[in-house]
C-alpha cells in the first residue's frame, strides 16, 4: 500500500455515543472538539446550561448531532423562540447622553492644562 498525504487519517480512538448516556456527559466529552470560540464561551455557567438546554431539545425533535445541516435547520426553525427566551434576562442598555458641548481635537484640554486635547487627554484616543 502506498502512502498517501492527501487522505484523512482516522482517529484512532472513535467513540461511538451511547443513546443511553446523558447528553450532559456527551458535551463535556465532545468540548475539545468544539471550535475555541465556543470552548471559551462554554466556561461560564449560564451558557454551558443554555447550550445544554438548546441540545436536549435538538435531541428530543430527532435532530441528528453529526449532520450540520440538520442542525442548522432546527435552528433557524426555532430562531424566534430561541431569541425570546435568550432576551429575557439581558437587561436594556442604555444610551449614554453627553452634556455640554463637544470638545475638539484642537480645541483647549478641558482638564485645565493648557495643552491641546489631542496632546493632553485625548492622545490615546
């Protein structure tokens, strides 16, 4: 046999979920394979039990985990639910309002140094 660099190479260790198994125990298995955006989001607690939430009911509906176009239809199926329920607890924000008037770059520092704004406290910005 000849070797081939083009062809995937097979993970040696396949596991195979057990239906049995809590899909609690599943995602804690499959988070390394998970991509680092969500691996990092999944460190807090409030969204480890939403993602937990969303996939038990993926699972109840028969939607199969392998497949993302199964995935990505329940998804967009349940889009509005999903957004109202996530909603709930985020609390408003709130538009900052500034009084008095807007300094400019050139303008005086309003800090009192003398400086121009943008060679005092605006030199960061």
């Amino acid at each position: 046999m000849i070797w081939n660099p083009f062809k995937r190479k097979e993970k040696e260790t396949v596991s195979h979920p057990d239906k049995n198994e809590p899909i609690e125990q599943r995602i804690e298995r499959e988070i390394d394979a998970l991509p680092a955006i969500l691996k990092g989001k999944l460190k807090d607690p409030e969204v480890k039990k939403r993602f937990v939430e969303i996939a038990k009911r993926m699972e109840r509906d028969g939607v199969d985990f392998k497949s993302i176009r199964q995935m990505k239809k329940w998804m967009k199926a349940h889009e509005s639910e999903l957004r109202a329920e996530g909603m709930a607890d985020v609390p408003k924000v709130e538009t900052v309002v500034h009084e008095g008037p807007r300094v400019g770059r050139n303008d005086p520092c309003p800090c009192g140094s003398g400086k121009k704004y943008k060679k005092c406290c605006g030199a960061d910005k």
